[in-house]
C-alpha cells in the first residue's frame, strides 16, 4: 500500500500561495481539523462569525473567496486570484463536494489540463474513441500576471454539459498557481458566453490532496443536482487515473517521461514549476555532468 509523505513543508514556492482548506458552510457548522502542506491545522468561527484558522498556536491569514476558506502558511505577494464570472449574478454557483486523492497535487492539476485522455477515460461524455486525435492550440506564461494559459484548444465532447448534445467544445485553460487550475469553455447555452470551471486543490501531504470543482455556469435549465452529478461522474473517473500514475511524485525533468505534441500545456506548466525552483510534491530536476551522465 502507498503511503503519503507527511513532511512538513518547507519550500516558499509553495508555502507563499493561497490554499482553500474548507467551505464557508463547513467551518460555520462545525470546526474543522484538516492538513495543509504537511502541517495540522485547525478552522473555526470567532465570536463574530468570522472564520480562523490556526497552526498550533498561530493564527493564519484568512481570505474568504467563492464560498470557501483560504489560508497560507507563508507570506503570499498576491490575493486569492481573481474569478470575474464569480460577480455576475446571474450565474449558478455549483460547488460540487471534496474529492481526495493519493497523488500529489501537480499531477492532479497536470490531469485537468490533458485533452487526450477524454476520448478513453470520459468516453460518450467528452469524448469517444472515433475522434481522439489533439487540435493544435496555443499555450503560453503570460508574464504580467505569472500564470499558465493554453488558449484555442477545441475537441469534439459527446456532452458537453449537463443538458448538452455533441458538439466540438471551445476551451481555454488557466493555472494561476502551482496547484490550482481552471477551465473556460463557450457555453452550450449561450455561445457568446463562458462558463468557467475551477478546481479548487488543499494539497494535505506531497502525495495526499483533496480537490473540489466549483462551477459558474450559464444553464438556465439543469436542476442543482443534475450539474452536480454531471461533474462529480467526470471527476471521479479522473480519481482512478491519477491515482494510479506513477511516480506519484510530479517529474519535473523532461527525461523521466516523455511528452507528445497534444502535452503542450503540461510541458508548459513542468517548464513554469522548475523556473520557480518548485520542490515539494515535485521529483527535482537532474542536472546533466560535464560527461554528458546524469549526476
């Protein structure tokens, strides 16, 4: 049986970013003990309702972002990153439950942005085995905000959403920071509009997180549960795959795997991981001797 590595972490790269680590909901219920990046943590309300979240005898910084508690155990230079779709009032707010996963968090977001597994693991959802074949799309570090984006990506999805017939799905995906991700995608049911999907990840351990989709959707006619389900089906066909990937660890030197033209976004993101220096929840990369052999 794979066991997680517990070490408290001690990488900045990883320790400045913001975290969500419950929902609103939960914490005004009930207290919440949980894991952060190796460390125990503790969530509650004060006596004005506000939530606090402690580490010991530390008192943690607490943002409140799209329905859920965000902390840090480090000193972040930005806020929680902005979702503008979360401020349009008209948009179904769909938070669709914690999922755990015995993998690190890199893979699971490196996961979220592969294409190519749709026709095999989602297949008659977002894909099928009569079109499996990756369009060419556009990715790139848009430096003014240091994040991840590949733009232009189209492929043919059996359903698109909840209460959609086949089509080819217009997509754009976004990583604002190392372990968080989104999906844009044109909406089935208004075309000059996107809906936008997050997935929220609290890394718990290196190979130990829990993730949870969070959708602003425009579908004026999917019931709560259906969008649910919809999403909770899809997430938790991922769960078998990145689970069993090995190593859990995610490589962060081209040698130890090797990509294909359709893993543009994940070579991408490895190449913006190692830029930074990423260590935790990371297999380092390996510098070459002057003899040409791995050292």
């Amino acid at each position: 049986m794979t066991t997680s590595i517990t070490t408290r972490c001690d990488d900045p790269v990883v320790l400045n970013q913001w975290y969500p680590v419950c929902s609103e909901q939960e914490v005004a219920e009930a207290g919440v003990r949980t894991r952060l990046l190796g460390a125990d943590i503790e969530c509650s309300v004060d006596t004005a309702g506000e939530p606090t979240v402690r580490d010991g005898d530390t008192v943690l910084p607490v943002q409140r972002r799209y329905g859920f508690v965000w902390t840090t155990l480090g000193t972040p230079e930005k806020d929680v990153f902005p979702i503008d779709e979360a401020d349009e009032p008209d948009r179904r707010y769909v938070p669709c439950g914690w999922v755990t996963l015995r993998s690190s968090p890199g893979r699971v977001v490196e996961n979220f942005l592969d294409m190519a597994h749709f026709p095999f693991v989602h297949t008659g959802i977002l894909g099928g085995e009569a079109a499996t074949e990756v369009a060419r799309y556009k990715w790139e570090i848009r430096r003014e905000t240091d994040e991840v984006w590949a733009t232009d990506c189209t492929f043919f999805q059996p359903q698109v959403s909840a209460a959609s017939e086949g089509t080819f799905a217009q997509l754009t995906y976004r990583v604002p920071n190392p372990y968080q991700v989104m999906l844009y995608r044109v909406s089935p049911s208004d075309p000059t509009r996107l809906d936008a999907i997050a997935l929220f990840v609290q890394p718990i351990d290196e190979t130990l997180c829990r993730a949870q989709p969070v959708m602003y959707l425009v579908d004026p006619h999917s019931s709560h549960t259906e969008l649910v389900q919809f999403e909770q089906v899809i997430f938790l066909q991922d769960r078998i795959i990145v689970e069993n990937q090995r190593p859990l660890l995610l490589p962060l030197d081209p040698r130890d795997e090797i990509p294909t033209r359709a893993d543009a976004s994940s070579v991408t993101y490895r190449r913006w991981l190692k830029a930074k220096g990423l260590r935790w929840g990371a297999l380092p990369f390996r510098p070459v001797d002057t003899r040409g052999a791995d050292t």
